[in-house]
C-alpha cells in the first residue's frame, strides 16, 4: 500500500510519528517520509535517534519546519505527496483551556490549512488523528478537535469524483504516549512516592498501543472512501487498577478531578448508533451527508449495523484489564 509513496506525517515528532516511521519502514518501503513540525531540535532528536536504531531509512526521511498554521509552507511541503497523517495539534487540556485562541489556531485552522492544501496539492488521502475528548466534549481542546472532524469528514464534499479521500481515526489517550498517565506514575514512581495521586476512584480508560493506533491509521488508508470515521475495539481498566499494577504496595489518594477531564471515554455516542458498523476488530461511523454513497466501499458490506442507542464508552466496555492483566501489558510494552 505505501511501497514506494510519499508520506507526510504533521506533528511528526510526537509519539505517534516516531512510532509510524518505526512501524512504516519495517513494514513497507516508501519512496520518503516527511516530518512536518515545527520544533527543529525535536526533529534534530528525532533524527539522531533514527541514525542510531534505523541508520538505512535516513536517506527515505525529510525533515520539513513548518507550522500547520502557515498555510503557504502547507502547500509547499504537500508538493508531491500521496498519503497525509495529519498528528499535529494543541493536546494538552489545561494548556487549551489558559490559551485558548492558541489551540483554535493550530487545531481548528490548522485544520483547515491542512485540508485546503491537500486538496490543492493532489494528495491522494489523508488521515486525521481524533480524540474521545472530541465526542460530547466539555473542554476547549474536545471542542476544537469536534470542529476539526467535522472540517475533515465535510471536506470530502469537495473533492469531486477523483480528488483528495478524507477520513477520521479516533482513540483515547494511547498508553506510555507524552503527557498520558503512564509516564506520569512512573515520574512519580522513581522519585520513591509510595502514595499515588488519583484523581477520581471511579475514573475509566481504554487500553490501546502505539503500534495498535498506527494500525488502525493502516487501515483508514487502505479502506476509506471519504468521510468515515474508524474506532478500535480495545479492553478498558480502572485508573486504581493501573496504580496499582505499576506500584503494587502503593496506597492511593483521591485528588480530585481536573479542569475538563471526564470519568470515563466515549468513542461511541447513542446519537452515533444510526450510522455505526461493527466489525471484529473495530466500528466505523459512516458519515451522515447526501454525498456519502455507501456502495463504493466493498468494506462496509461486510459491516453489521449496531443497536440503535448502542455507546462505545470505557466504562461500559465488555472487555477489561484487571490489576494483573495489567501488569503483563505494561511488562510486554517495556513500561515497567
């Protein structure tokens, strides 16, 4: 699917990017892969770090400053690009909330500059990462990524018969990323805290890898006609569970709830049942425009309609993580 393409990854520094250049290049053998960020010593890190694992991809990585926010330098690196990954956002929820013009400038109209470019520029497809902070959001960054997925599914009513396909992937906070929970317990866990901070005993998330949300990447690339957006069915655990699988004699502290932050994640509204399909592995919901045409995919034939009223929410999920399951994860992915 990507030998010997062109593929740009915005915000490619973060978690996400170097684990998609990891994945990518063991997996098919693209013509070149570009960084889009605007950090040049995280590229400068980044690179270092790939000349010592990766020294043979060198010569197939671009590293391109730029800002999803300058729309001129967009179209200048979108340039004879196939594939975009479109990673690049203002992610940290109190941060959005004390800055708020800043995060509708790079996750609303970088969106937008994004999307304008690829149309402009030929670009074959192009993969939006989403957030469950997205669905019903109650914070600035929920709400300007809501914005951001209507802007990407709506943008394939532009594109005419052969132009640019756009579709959306959504996950939680994906396990040992930047900024989520694990790296922060394991801060405090080698500082010698034996006390660990929760901040609400009830609170629920899903359990999805790096390498599963590069997957699931994989597959809006290969699969999406326009306008879909794909969700991965993936175990739930307890915050408490995750403390105690990381500090097993550790006692836990209710420190309340932060500004924006909800008890459990939601992939999956009830409103969105009507136009979700289920498949082993993951849903689709299917856009809901007079320009969607639902026989142009032979994928989504093979997709059962959920209940209507169904929700996909981390703490209504069938399967879960328990304190020892837990563990073994966190052992198998080098967290601890």
């Amino acid at each position: 699917m990507l030998n010997n393409k062109n593929i740009l990854v915005t915000g490619g520094t973060g978690s996400f990017g170097k684990k998609f250049v990891e994945m990518t290049f063991k997996k098919y053998k693209p013509n070149k892969v570009i960084i889009y960020s605007r950090d040049e010593f995280k590229q400068d890190m980044l690179k270092k770090d790939i000349s010592v694992k990766m020294p043979e991809i060198l010569d197939n990585l671009r590293f391109f400053i730029g800002d999803v926010r300058d729309r001129e330098r967009l179209y200048r690196a979108f340039r004879g690009v196939d594939y975009v990954i479109h990673a690049a956002a203002m992610k940290q929820v109190p941060a959005c909330e004390y800055n708020p013009f800043e995060a509708i400038k790079t996750n609303i109209h970088g969106a937008q500059n994004v999307i304008d470019a690829a149309l402009d520029c030929g670009v074959k497809k192009v993969v939006a990462l989403s957030t469950d902070k997205a669905v019903n959001p109650i914070n600035l960054y929920g709400g300007t990524k809501l914005v951001s997925d209507k802007l990407f599914i709506s943008a394939n009513s532009y594109s005419g018969v052969k132009g640019t396909v756009f579709s959306v992937v959504r996950y939680g906070n994906v396990a040992g990323s930047r900024g989520s929970v694990i790296p922060f317990f394991k801060s405090l866990i080698d500082k010698g805290v034996t006390e660990m901070p929760i901040t609400d005993f009830n609170m629920t998330r899903f359990w999805i890898t790096l390498d599963q949300g590069v997957e699931l990447v994989y597959k809006a690339l290969d699969e999406s006609v326009g306008g879909e957006t794909y969700i991965s069915k993936i175990p739930s655990f307890k915050i408490i569970d995750l403390a105690k699988a990381m500090l097993p004699d550790c006692t836990l502290k209710e420190v309340g709830v932060r500004e924006g932050e909800k008890i459990h994640e939601v992939m999956v509204t009830k409103d969105d049942s009507r136009f979700t399909l289920e498949f082993d592995k993951h849903f689709i919901i299917m856009p809901h425009f007079v320009w969607w045409d639902s026989s142009k995919s032979d994928v989504i034939k093979n997709g059962k309609h959920v209940e209507e009223g169904f929700e996909y929410t981390s703490g209504g999920n069938t399967k879960w993580f328990g304190v020892e399951s837990l563990r073994e994860e966190l052992k198998r992915n080098g967290f601890i």
